[in-house]
C-alpha cells in the first residue's frame, strides 16, 4: 500500500497528497480483518497525510454495508476531508498572523 500511495505521489507530482482509506469492517466476511485493519494503522501511523477511516460502528450488510453504511462511510470520509482542509487554512492563518504581529 505505501508502494502505491508513493508512487501515486510522484506521478501525480503532489507529494503530499492526502489519503483516505476504509478500515475492514468487523463483521466482514473476510479473514485476516485484524491484521490487515492493524497494518493501515500503522501505515497512517508512519506516512504523513493518511486517514484510516473507522468504520466499527458503521451498520454492515453481508458482505458490505448496504446502503446506510455505505452512506455513512461516505460522511465519515467527508468529515475527514473537511477537518484536513479546515486544518491546512487554520495554519495557513496563522502563520500570516504571526508574520504580520498579530497573533
């Protein structure tokens, strides 16, 4: 994964491109949930500008969401995005307060 994030990096020449990526959902059909959820952890952990996305509490159908959760996930992500961004102009700010004395 870190792979793939870096290399989409480069040719996208946005180095510090945000990512947004989805835990495994605990109820999910598939094996190994656990680890792969503790490896994204650890990847947002280590590589800057990556946000692993809970999705526990989310409703889950049988093999996916279903349409709330799929919903749900969607706002979550967005929420996410937002509070990046809100981040990224808040500094922005500040650093011109701080440079023009008023801070």
């Amino acid at each position: 994964m870190k792979q793939l994030i870096d290399q989409v990096r480069i040719d996208l020449k946005q180095p510090d491109l945000a990512w947004f990526i989805s835990q495994q959902h605990k109820d999910a059909p598939w094996r190994n949930i656990e680890p792969v959820n503790t490896a994204l952890n650890e990847l947002a952990r280590t590589v800057p500008r990556i946000t692993i996305i809970k999705t526990s509490e989310l409703p889950h159908a049988r093999l996916h969401f279903g349409t709330k959760g799929t919903l749900l996930l969607g706002e979550s992500m967005a929420d996410a995005y937002l509070k990046l961004r809100l981040a990224k102009i808040l500094d922005r700010e500040t650093v011109s307060m701080i440079g023009a004395g008023t801070y």
